[in-house]
C-alpha cells in the first residue's frame, strides 16, 4: 500500500474520514479514501509492526500515473512541486493571496499540516519528515483540486480508484498515525465468516459506535491483511458534512458511500429541511437496490453521530444506538430478497483523530491529530425472530433488538479499552472476544 508525490517521485505510506446519521431512516455513518506520479520512482512502505520505513521497487504503478497525468491536465498541480516545509507553506499563503484559495481553507490545510507533522513525529519513524511532506503534498493537492472543481457526491458514490487512487490515498494517509504494536483485532475468525457469505451472494450489515472521520480508514487498515475483500468494499452511510467539509471530502471519494443528511444537522438551515428529507429518501431507495443485488456490505453507525467523551469523567464510551435508525436497517435488510446478517461492530480509534468535544453547526471543525494504537472488535450475528420472540409486542422487539447490539458492542469496546488504554494487550481477551494482531 502506498501513496506518492508526483513531482519528487517519493511514494509513502498513510489515511482518513467521517460519519453521521439521516432523519427520515435515522441511519448514520461514516467514511474516508490510489495515488499518481510522473516516473519510476521509489516507494516507502511504513512498517505495520515497527513504524520504520523500508524501501521497495514499484515501477508497475508508472502507466497508472500516466494515466492520472493526461485525465487531470487542467488542474493546477502547484503542490506537488514542494521540496521542503517553508516551500509547502509559502505556496499556501500564495494561492491565498492571488484569491485562488479561501482564506478559511488555506488556515485549515496549515493547522492540519502541523498536526499531521507532530503526530507522525510520534511514531518515531527515522523516516517521519519524509513521509509528512510526501503525505501532505499530496493532501493538499487533492484538497485545492476540489477547490478548483468542486467534486458533488450523488446519493450512492462508488469510490473513485482511476485515474487517481482515492482508497489508497486516504490508507496510506492514516497508516503513519497508526501503532500496529497495541493495536487489536477482535474475533477475526469472524470476519472470515462474513468474507464467505459475501461470496454466497448474501448481504451482511454492520451496526457499530463511530469515533472519528478516520474510521473506516482504520477498519480497512486493521483488516487488509487478512480480508482485503472486506476492507475494500464496505459501503458506509455518510453524514452530509464529510460530503461538504473541503479538508474531509478528498478522503471521502475514496469510500464507497450512501450519502445523507445527518439528523443531527436536518434543521440547522430549516427552509433546506424539505430538500433534505427528499434527498434522504432518494439515499435509501439507492441503499435498496443495493442490497437487492446481493454480495454488498454496510457500515452503519445508528448513534447518529461520533462518540464523545463524558464532560465529567472524560470517559468515552459507545453514544446509544436510536432503535428506528437499526430498525430501518434491519427491514432494508429483510425486505431486500436476499439472506442478510447484521453483525455488532466496535472501534476504538478516538486517540487519533478525537472530533470536538460537542457538536458544531458550522463546517470545517480543527483536526487534531495523534499516533496512537487502535481496536476493532466484531461479535456474532444476532438475530431480531430470536430477540422478538421474548418481547410483548414489535415496538418493544425493536428497542430490544437494538440494546442488544449496543450491549454487544459496548462489551467489546471495554475489551478494546483494557487492551490499549489499560495496556493488557492480548491479555485482554475474554471467551466472548478473542484478541489477536493478525498483521504480525
């Protein structure tokens, strides 16, 4: 996996993304994003395992680049020029003077430089300055290019791979800001479980807590070595703002997306409420015939936004599950035709990418950024007939069958905690979660 400076002919490793919920399905989600360059150039890979860089031959990756050259031929590209911080930063202030870029997006693209620059700096990678200006050139290219052009997402976006690598630029962003050392996968036997029935033709949807714009970065990342199929095809429900936000949306193309508004956020403009419904509407009749065909999998996070922690305790735990938005899901799911399996998913990934601590109307919210280990757990699937036929009547089925994922989720979650914050590790495990670093 790896991401390149077109002009320097470096390649390096790293990613990143976002999520919300609708209102009228109550359903929320999250997201994030191959690269291009000009001439056989060397790649470095960081190491999963230690954070070091090694360097690898790649010419196979030139006919691509030629192609990305000749299909962006009116795109500035000034970014890509860069050899060195001052130069990287000088360029931002010039484009902001010419008036060719906002003054709010130039004063973004500087905070998020100088924290991608500390955070990777963490890693203690030999390597860090190197990657830091390769990653961020590129960053900065894909985010004035989309000032330049600006990119509108439909209600279902494919991830763009050509001739620019949207996926593998937003991987290779987030990898430096990773430690595989405390990082965990849970229950990857399950995962292996899901790749099957994907290939069976049926649907699996995950129901999971959301923390930052980067996890389905971190997802891929923490499964790409063992289920690339999964890593790759999620579909996540994205929330309008990382649709919009100029610094979030390049990593967004390189995720494939159900697009809607954020329940959240349905009001914050209330003569566009109307337009937004019908928009969600449209969302959700694209998300059925998605899954009418089969093979497709869904992240969902029915929390209708990103974990926050407690203002008292500071604590973060999962934000509760809103029983219609899991409800619309599981009937969706149901109602497609085809076998489908819903699955409770945990993450705990805040360290790297922490939101703000409450929730901001306003676009464009400041990135802080650190390097830090990660977790990613699933449990077994779990059946709504089952759950329902212990309740009294449907309305109390369906709080029940969403507690019950939230439970499940949030007993991983403490799991993923002990491991990384409490640094037990693999000692962390319990018969129900099952521990393992799969990258090793």
């Amino acid at each position: 996996m790896l991401i390149l400076s077109a002009s320097s002919c470096r390649l390096f490793v790293t990613t990143r993304a976002r999520v919300s919920s609708s209102n009228l399905s109550s359903i929320s989600c999250c997201l994030a994003v191959r690269s291009s360059l000009k001439s056989p150039c060397v790649v470095f890979c960081s190491s999963k395992s230690s954070g070091m860089a090694e360097m690898v031959d790649k010419e196979s990756v030139v006919a691509a680049s030629l192609a990305s050259e000749k299909n962006e031929l009116g795109h500035s590209r000034i970014f890509l020029d860069v050899r060195s911080e001052e130069d990287l930063l000088s360029k931002i202030r010039k484009e902001t003077e010419a008036g060719r870029l906002p003054f709010n997006v130039a004063q973004g693209m500087e905070e998020l430089y100088q924290n991608y620059q500390n955070a990777v700096s963490q890693s203690g990678d030999p390597k860090a300055d190197e990657i830091v200006l390769s990653n961020m050139t590129v960053a900065l290219d894909r985010v004035f290019k989309d000032v330049e052009e600006p990119f509108v997402f439909l209600p279902y976006h494919k991830a763009m791979r050509e001739p620019f690598d949207y996926y593998m630029f937003g991987q290779n962003y987030i990898r430096p800001l990773t430690d595989f050392r405390s990082s965990y996968v849970g229950n990857i036997s399950l995962f292996y479980e899901m790749e099957e029935k994907l290939q069976q033709g049926h649907n699996v949807v995950l129901i999971s807590n959301h923390q930052t714009e980067a996890d389905p970065a971190i997802i891929a990342l923490l499964l790409e070595a063992t289920n690339p199929r999964i890593s790759e095809n999620i579909t996540y429900v994205a929330g309008d703002r990382v649709l919009t936000d100029p610094l979030c949306k390049p990593f967004s193309m390189g995720r494939n997306l159900i697009c809607v508004y954020s329940k959240k956020h349905m009001y914050d403009v209330p003569e566009l409420a109307e337009m937004k419904k019908r928009a969600n509407t449209r969302s959700l009749k694209e998300m059925a015939l998605l899954l009418r065909g089969g093979s497709q999998i869904i992240w969902i996070a029915p929390s209708g936004g990103r974990d926050r922690p407690d203002l008292i305790t500071k604590e973060w735990y999962p934000e509760p599950f809103d029983a219609s938005s899991v409800d619309n899901m599981r009937r969706l799911a149901e109602h497609s035709g085809v076998p489908g399996h819903i699955y409770p998913l945990a993450i705990l990934c805040h360290d790297i990418m922490p939101p703000p601590s409450e929730v901001e109307k306003e676009i464009g919210e400041r990135r802080v950024i650190s390097f830090h280990g990660a977790g990613l757990s699933v449990a077994p699937g779990i059946s709504f007939v089952e759950i329902a036929a212990a309740c009294g009547d449907l309305e109390e089925a369906k709080v029940a069958y969403a507690q019950a994922l939230y439970d499940s989720v949030g007993e991983q979650y403490n799991v993923l905690k002990s491991a990384i914050h409490g640094k037990q590790g693999l000692e962390a495990s319990i018969p129900r979660v099952s521990l393992s670093q799969p990258w090793n």
